[in-house]
C-alpha cells in the first residue's frame, strides 16, 4: 500500500508500527538510542542509533500533541516544585507542576528562582490549563507566594509545606534518569524541548498504583498501547 505524501512516514523504508515502537521506546523507558537500535536489532530490525535519533527527533513532537490533546482535565490540586540541572557547567532551574494523582501539568525551564521566573511559570500553567485549580501545594520558597499576589490568586488555598510536596519532588526522578542516560544536556532549549515532548508520552503510561488493583492496570496498559496505536497511525500523521 502507498502511503500519502502528506503522511509523515512517507518515503521510510520501515513500517509507521516500526518506526512508532522506536519512538515510544526511545520515550518511555529511560534507554539510549544505542539501547533502542539493540532491542530492534534483537527482533529482526537492523537500523542505527542514528537513525533512531532521527526518528525521535522527527516524530515525537506530532505525537506529544495528539496525546496532549486526548487528554482529560487533570486534577484540582497542583503541586509545583523546582530542580537545579547543570548544563554546560551552568545551573538552570526546572518547574514543574503535578496534580494529586502524579500527572504532570506542565514544565519550565529558566535561569532564576526568584519571583519574576515563579510568575512566568504560573501564568503558563495557567494559561494551559481548562480550569482554575482550588489548592496550591509548594515548598517553603517565598516567590511563590510573592508570584501568587502579584498575579492575584487569592481564591485558591497555597499550602506551604516541605513534607507535602513529596509528589512534585518525585516528579523529578524520570527526568534525573534519562539525564544520567543521555549523558548530557546540550542546551536550556534541548532541555524544554525533551521535557515537554517526554511529559505527555510518560502521563499516557501512568497509572497511580494507590489507585488501581493489578487488573485495573492491566487493562489501563492494553488501553495505553491501543491509544499510542491510534495517535502514531500513518492515516492521521
């Protein structure tokens, strides 16, 4: 069968399952493109790692937006936390937001931890989300509370507390992983660029285990696949 030219897989010489497999590998397990191109390899599939990485980099935007899109309206309590990446022997701060289940929100990559970067982080969380959250859940640092008067948010219940913010904290970890992995981050940009692509993908495949019995996940998980399925079909590419 000839594939259109509008698709994004046409002219591949694999398959658009192969090549989504590739990709979903590359994304939600913390595996380098070597790692991919072995895997591949162990199932007949012979490609480089180079080849992988240019998969990654070719669709994994078209297919975080059409999951981002999927998604349902997350939840009503936010927690928002901040990690310090070095890049280039240089500190940069991650925001990130999670609701209470450990879905991420949204992620911003700046130079500061002061007032003016917490403002900007609300604000695009804000401006992403469909609904206004109730309860605001946050660390012991003061630009939060400092951002949240300046931008009016005087409704919602900011909790101020270490040892409630242990879910954004964790919220880290898979970045922290794919770090080590990747060895190392070239730029602030290839930072937020792989966040915002990875988040989405890493959502599709979370399943809160304080939530679902072990049938539960597994369908969850068969349900999962059929949706990465549907959003990575070279019909809707």
């Amino acid at each position: 069968m000839i594939e259109p030219c509008s698709s994004l897989y046409h002219r591949h010489r694999y398959s658009s399952e192969i090549i989504a497999e590739a990709v979903r590998l590359c994304f939600r397990f913390p595996l380098s493109f070597r790692m991919v191109e072995d895997m591949l390899a162990y199932r007949g599939i012979f490609v480089t790692y180079k080849t992988v990485y240019k998969w990654a980099e070719k669709f994994r935007r078209a297919n975080a937006s059409k999951i981002r899109r999927r998604t349902l309206r997350l939840g009503y309590k936010w927690h928002l936390d901040e990690c310090v990446i070095s890049i280039k022997g240089e500190h940069h701060v991650l925001w990130r937001a999670v609701d209470q289940d450990g879905f991420v929100l949204d992620v911003l990559v700046q130079k500061r931890r002061n007032t003016k970067a917490a403002r900007r982080f609300i604000r695009k969380l804000l401006s992403g989300q469909s609904a206004a959250h109730r309860v605001m859940v946050t660390d012991k640092l003061g630009s939060y509370g400092a951002a949240n008067r300046e931008i009016g948010l005087t409704v919602c219940d900011h909790r101020q507390h270490k040892g409630l913010n242990n879910r954004a904290e964790n919220s880290h970890k898979p970045i922290r992983r794919r770090e080590w992995v990747m060895k190392r981050l070239k730029s602030a940009r290839h930072l937020q660029r792989f966040a915002s692509i990875h988040d989405p993908i890493y959502n599709l495949h979370y399943f809160p285990r304080n939530h679902f019995t072990s049938a539960d996940r597994r369908h969850l998980r068969q349900s999962a696949m059929q949706t990465w399925r549907e959003v990575a079909d070279r019909k809707s590419a």
